[in-house]
C-alpha cells in the first residue's frame, strides 16, 4: 500500500534581495510503501535536508505534489501543519531536542498533552513503548541525566506516541558512539517490523545498511536506489559503498 508519493519535486531559493536563485531539488520523484524503512543518502548540498525538510511540512517545494496516504502536504495551511505535523509524523533528530526541563516522562508525552488527550490515554501508550525501548527504569529522570544512547531512545519514544504514519529521521546516529548507535539502528529494525515506517537521512553507510531500500540523491534528483531483498547487511554495505563511490567519482548510475 503506497503511504508517500513524491512526485516531480523541486525546491528553488533566491538568495536575499533576488539576485541569485539556487535549484536545491530538481527533479524528485518516488514513494514509499506502508511498513518500508528507506535511507535517503547523498553528498553534502546534495538536496536530502532539503527534502526532509518538504516532507515535515516545514518548506514547501516549489513545484510539484506530496502526498501522504492522499493527503496533499501543499495545501495544508500554515494554521494546520503544526497539528499535522504532531499527529501524523514523527522526529528524532540528531541531537534530541528534548526539554531538559522536562523529565524523560515529560519529554515523551509532550505531544500527546498538545493534543489534549486525557491521562489515562497518555500512560497507557506510555507504558508499553516505554518497555519496548528498555527506558522504564529512566521515566523520572531528566534529560541531563541519562547517555546520549537513552535520550535518542527518548526520542524514539516522542516519536512513536502518537502513533504517526512516518517517522523521519535527521541523522539519527550523528551525535552517538558506535556501540549506542548499534543499539539504536537495531532498534530501528524491530520498530521496523512492527509495522513502522521509517524515512532516515542519513551520511553513514553503516546506518543505511539497515534499511530495506537506500535512494541516493544527487544534484537534485534521485540518482540511484538499491533495495536490500535477501542480501546481508554487509552486502548491503558493500553496495552503499560502491555507489557512493560512483557519486563522488562522477560515475555513470
């Protein structure tokens, strides 16, 4: 079942007082299944934060149509798209954005409070999520508190609570250390299982060999994907690797 259609994207900015205009998508066009964990890859400037950025309803492209589930993500209004945002996606960036006034609990269910939903509700979606991500025992602590593994799992956990159609994920790795990352990634894979769609933008190679489907973006458009089928995580990683390559060397696709 197709969940996200991207069809003909493109994203121009003109630089201040309108002397210059830079093409940052020209020419985007894919979708997503429900239940898909795809990584979008490519080289610095190469349009993937920008995407990312279209896809959150927090730009709009120039041209062209995003839909998620039918719903098109242009004509939302600016008066909608925070309420839009909270209930039909979810975050994790790479450095948490969590309320360091806040407990962990607090962090958590913040997005369910903005939607006003009652107590009982909020503990109940709590609980199992909370147990699912082995972060039971940290609810009451804050943020200052815990690793920088436990607070992307808080993270996870906003991100999940509201039970979104899509989590996009900014980098999700970037600010861990390998054996936390590992941990998240795995993490990733059995929310994954679930039932959960993933979006992750992501530079590392190893982050994106576990995802079932890598899009490679350069100067603007899809230049490639790979989708994993039965292949090995490692194969995967080879794969990755040698199209990467190909972007940075100016190979053919």
């Amino acid at each position: 079942m197709e969940l996200l259609k991207v069809e003909q994207v493109q994203k121009i900015y003109t630089t201040r007082f309108g002397g210059n205009n830079v093409q940052a998508l020209r020419d985007i066009t894919f979708s997503i299944e429900k239940g898909e964990y795809v990584a979008i890859m490519g080289e610095s400037g190469s349009g993937k934060t920008t995407l990312l950025n279209i896809l959150a309803t927090l730009d709009q492209p120039t041209k062209g149509k995003i839909a998620l589930e039918g719903t098109d993500l242009g004509r939302i209004s600016e008066k909608k798209a925070a309420k839009f945002r909270r209930e039909q996606l979810g975050f994790v960036f790479q450095d948490f954005n969590l309320l360091d006034t806040l407990s962990v609990k607090d962090n958590i269910l913040l997005p369910m409070v903005l939607s006003g939903f009652s107590h009982k509700e909020m503990i109940s979606r709590l609980k199992p999520i909370a147990a699912r991500l082995h972060i039971t025992e940290l609810l009451e602590k804050y943020p200052y508190e815990i690793s920088g593994g436990q607070k992307q799992r808080t993270a996870i956990a906003r991100g999940l609570i509201m039970n979104p159609k899509v989590i996009l994920a900014d980098e999700p790795t970037g600010a861990l250390d390998s054996h936390a990352a590992m941990q998240l990634l795995e993490v990733f894979g059995e929310i994954n299982q679930d039932g959960q769609t993933i979006l992750m933008v992501t530079h590392s190679t190893e982050a994106a060999s576990h995802a079932k489907r890598v899009l490679f973006i350069k100067d603007g458009i899809v230049y490639h994907q790979i989708y994993r089928g039965d292949r090995s995580r490692e194969e995967m990683y080879q794969m990755i690797t040698n199209v990467l390559t190909a972007i940075a060397t100016g190979g053919e696709r």
